[in-house]
C-alpha cells in the first residue's frame, strides 16, 4: 500500500494539533477518545460540550459534507437530540481529510443493561423512525456509495449474500436462508423515497436514566427504502421489544421482509469472514437464528407449526 493511500493515524494528539492549529479559540480545552471510538470515525471529547469526529478512511470522507449540510436541517423535526455540527475542519497536520466538531451530546450507549423497559424503548426507536420518515427528503442525498447503498436496493449485495449462502451451506438452514434472500429481493420500495439513518445500532441510541435520549452517527444517512432501518429488530430487540418495535412502525410486509433481507446479509458475511472475532460471529449468528425462526413461524400455519433446528451443528 502506498503512502498516499494509507489510513492516517487519529490520536489525541493529532485532534489537538488539528484544534490548535485551525481552531485556536478552543486550543485550551482538554482532547480525550471517546471509547469505543468507532470504525468508519474516530471520536474525541472536546472539553465539556463538544465532540471531534474525523473519518478513519477515504470512503467515509464524503459523510462529513453530508452530516454538515443536512443535520441542522433534520434536527428540529426530531423528536430527540441528534449531532448539532459547530465546525468544519479542513486537512491539516498530516491528516489529508475533512473533520468536523459537534455539540456534545450527554448518554451513553444503549445496552441490554443500560435499557430500563426494552419495549418502551423499541417504541421510542420506532418514534423517532416515524419522524425522520416523515420529514420532506425531495431533496436529500440518494442511496449510493457514500452511505453503502442504505436506503437503496439490496440486489447491491446480491453477489455477496450468495457467495456467503455458499460458504456456509452445511452450518445453516440453507434453503431457509435463500427463501428470506429472494423474498427480500422480491419487491421494491415503490412510494415516496423518505430518510433513513442507516445505522440504527446499539452504539448510536443514547440513553440516560434507562430511556432513549439522543440518536448519534448520520453517517450512512440517506433518501430511500426505509427497510434498511430495520434490522435492529432482529440484531438487537427480541420477544416484547421486536414486537412493539413492528407494531409502532406499521410497515407493510413486503417492508418488513427486505428488512430480514438487510439483518441476514450483513449476519452471513460477517459470519462467513475469516476476519470477524469471536464475538462478532456470535452476534451474527443469533441474528441468523432470529431472522429464520421468524421466517418459519411466518410461513407455517400455527397448528402445525414444529420446532425445526435453524442450522447445523457447528463445530
């Protein structure tokens, strides 16, 4: 790899020379990583009241424009917090990209434990869903490259998913698994295009005092398919939460299923890789488990519904 390609390395002290250097104002104030810190981002407090996010790569630069322009623009139609950018950066110090600064936003990262009533919760999610659809997305940025395509047609990771399917053919419910595959790619999002976050994940719902209170990272936001907003129902909630999280979005099932299509491809490549760590091949295989149970129980009348193993025994 050369040079001129490789990732630079983002540190504190690298966020405070780039503070120092184009934001004198605040060159006082003391720079501390945000743990975690993030893949596409690094992330550093800034003093008490702002953040520094800067792209770790060049793929994730174009987010920093997109967060600029179109956060102010969402924030008053959102029933909660979202990052307010103060600043933008420019290249400096060895650091070749753009940069931004954001209005700190207190909470921390919603957890199993940290989430007080995991239904009240997943309607919360579904609440501010609700609204950031609603908001008028004529003019905002299509599914494309710089979000990875969410919001935009799943056939994108077609090759992937089969690829992924082939690889692990005798470790899981195959035909099972092909059947949510094609039903997702099945249909398209026909009516107006609306926002999507893009990343509805653990790591990007604040919570403080149990309850959801601030929704961080419009990184890979954009205009489409709201599918694409969905798979935290089978990532994260389960049971009462999964439930109360469809009931409060009243998507139709076609919806709903490129939905299961986006949580299973994301769990078959990840648990296909030979790069995922342990913990993250568990997660995506309880995923799996989750997104072929639900496509069984939708599938067989209850009467003569059986309990069928979701995949083969791994070794």
């Amino acid at each position: 790899m050369s040079r001129e390609t490789q990732s630079p390395v983002v540190d504190a002290t690298l966020v405070r020379r780039l503070v120092a250097a184009q934001f004198p104002a605040w060159a006082h104030l003391p720079v501390e990583p945000v743990e975690p810190g993030g893949w596409d981002n690094r992330t550093f407090r800034l003093g008490n009241t702002m953040s520094v996010r800067l792209p770790s790569a060049a793929g994730y630069v174009p987010q920093v424009e997109k967060e600029q322009r179109w956060l102010p623009r969402l924030a008053p139609h959102l029933p909660l917090p979202i990052p307010a950018p103060l600043a933008r950066g420019a290249p400096g110090e060895n650091y070749p990209w753009s940069w931004s600064i954001y209005r700190w936003l207190d909470g921390e990262p919603a957890t199993e434990d940290t989430v007080a009533d995991p239904a009240r919760f997943a309607r919360d999610v579904a609440g501010f869903l609700r609204a950031l659809h609603r908001i008028d997305a004529a003019d905002g940025p299509r599914a494309g490259d710089h979000n990875f395509h969410r919001g935009g047609d799943l056939a994108v990771y077609d090759a992937e998913a089969r690829v992924a399917l082939a690889a692990l053919h005798d470790r899981i419910d195959h035909a099972a698994a092909a059947e949510v595959w094609e039903a997702a790619l099945a249909s398209r999002w026909e009516r107006t295009p609306v926002w999507v976050h893009g990343d509805i994940a653990w790591g990007n719902l604040l919570v403080q005092g149990g309850e959801l209170a601030a929704v961080i990272d419009f990184g890979s936001s954009g205009v489409g398919d709201p599918a694409s907003d969905l798979p935290i129902a089978w990532t994260t909630f389960s049971g009462t939460g999964r439930q109360a999280f469809r009931e409060a979005l009243a998507l139709d099932s076609e919806t709903w299923a490129r939905g299961r299509g986006w949580a299973l491809w994301k769990a078959l490549i990840t648990a296909a890789g030979q790069d995922a760590n342990q913990r993250e091949a568990d997660r995506s295989w309880r995923v799996i488990d989750r997104v072929l149970a639900e496509h069984r129980e939708l599938r067989r009348p209850a009467a003569t519904a059986t309990a069928v193993p979701t995949r083969q025994a791994r070794p």
